[in-house]
C-alpha cells in the first residue's frame, strides 16, 4: 500500500480598511491514496485493502478584526468575527472504523431500512456546514484585568448514525443470523458554546509578573452532540461546563 496524502492549495485576501483587518481565503484540499477496505468475495469473506479511497474539501472563510482597541466604559477592546463554510466529499469509510472490530463485528446491518453487507456501506459525507466565531477581548483601564469571550456556533446537520435493534425485531440476515446493528439518517442540532477567561496580573519586581486566571468552558452548559469523525457513526456529547483555575508567572 502506498502512503496516504494530501494536496492543499491555499488562496487569501488581506486587507486593512479604517480600524479593521480583513481576511478572505478558500483551501481546496484533495486527499488522495487513502486506505480503503473492500469486500471482494462473500463464500469465502474476503476483504482487499486499497488506495483507491479519496476525499476532497471545500473551505471558506471569512474574518474581520480591530486592530486598534475601542475604548468602551474604562476599558479597551477587541473584537474578531469569523465564518466558515465547508463542502466535504469522500468515496469511503475508514478502514479502521469501529465497525470493524473483530469481537463486535456483523457482517450484515440495516441501513435505511434495507439489510446489506457492512462492507458496502456507503460512505458518510455529512459534516457541519456552517461555523460562528466571535471573540471578544476586553482590558480594564484602571485594574490589571483582562476579561476574554468566546462564542461559538456551528450550524445543524443530518448525519448517519448508528443504533442497536430491539431483539424482537432483530430481522434475519443472509447468514441466518440476527441482524443487531442499524444506520439511520438523524438531524443533529446546532451547536453553541460561550467560553469565558478572567485573568489578573500581579507585578513582582520589576519585569515580573503573577498571573492569577479563571477559565469558564461552556458557561450555559449547553448539551451539544457530535461524531467524532467523519466515518464515525457513533454519536457523543461535548463537554458541559467547566471551571479551570491556574496560576502563571511571567518574566
């Protein structure tokens, strides 16, 4: 097998216009060579690993910033807004997905309803088309305090996902086994995350200083759900919230 790649061409705009820097930018990203598994025979099973499998992506991406603070209430301020949209294609599922585990592994499945063989699944292209980003970094004036925002948001989507099957309608595959394991398209929810970082700095000496910080993650415990990978037919839920406190010295 040959080893994987990837080509990626880039092309981007920067500008700068009154208190703003812009950005405007498009990657192509062709994945090539990928190691792909197929079924070429059923009596008896066998499977062929290639380099046939192939992904391309479509990103765009837009941001503007300040560069220059703004000074609001006592305090000086930064802002940076980001979009992405995203367009992904792929002829295969990773060879090395969960599916294949030899101990939980079957050969047949259900999917949208019809009984085929796990091997030809078709491939999962769903991903999140569309991403927010706001940042938000805001430095007092009169105390040695810097209060960060981040905002996140990331458009719904449909997905295949996986599920057992209720053992009394367990259907029977080809192989005279039950079929256990089912795919079924399911609409995945937006996605928002607020994530605050509080710091205060404390000088000691001359070019000293102590950094005293507070990280809250996901501040409005929002359940958000997702798949790992693209291949991936497992669903998860991201972490809720979280408080991290550290302490830092700069010199």
């Amino acid at each position: 097998l040959a080893t994987p790649y990837a080509d990626e061409t880039v092309f981007a705009i920067n500008s700068r216009l009154g208190w703003f820097d812009n950005q405007l930018k498009y990657v192509k990203r062709n994945n090539q060579d990928q190691v792909r598994k197929q079924r070429i025979s059923m009596s008896p099973l066998i499977d062929e690993y290639d380099n046939y499998g192939k992904s391309t992506a479509d990103i765009y991406t837009f941001s503007i910033s300040n560069f220059t603070p703004i000074a609001l209430w006592s305090t000086q301020n930064r802002f940076q807004l980001s979009a992405d949209y995203t367009e992904t294609v792929r002829n295969f599922n990773d060879y090395d997905d969960e599916a294949y585990n030899p101990l939980t592994y079957k050969q047949y499945i259900l999917y949208d309803k019809h009984i085929i063989d796990e091997a030809n699944r078709p491939a999962d292209n769903f991903a999140r088309p569309w991403s927010l980003r706001l940042g938000w970094d805001m430095k007092m004036d009169n105390l040695p305090v810097r209060v960060s925002h981040f905002f996140r948001y990331r458009s719904p989507y449909d997905a295949m996902v996986s599920s057992g099957i209720a053992k009394a309608e367990q259907p029977i595959g080809p192989d005279g086994e039950a079929v256990t394991k089912q795919y079924e398209a399911m609409k995945i929810g937006s996605a928002f995350t607020w994530d605050i970082r509080t710091t205060y700095s404390l000088p000691i000496g001359k070019n000293n200083q102590l950094i005293l910080g507070l990280t809250v993650n996901n501040v409005t415990n929002r359940l958000n759900t997702y798949k790992s990978t693209a291949a991936s037919s497992i669903l998860y839920s991201e972490p809720g919230r979280q408080f991290i406190a550290d302490l830092s010295f700069k010199f």
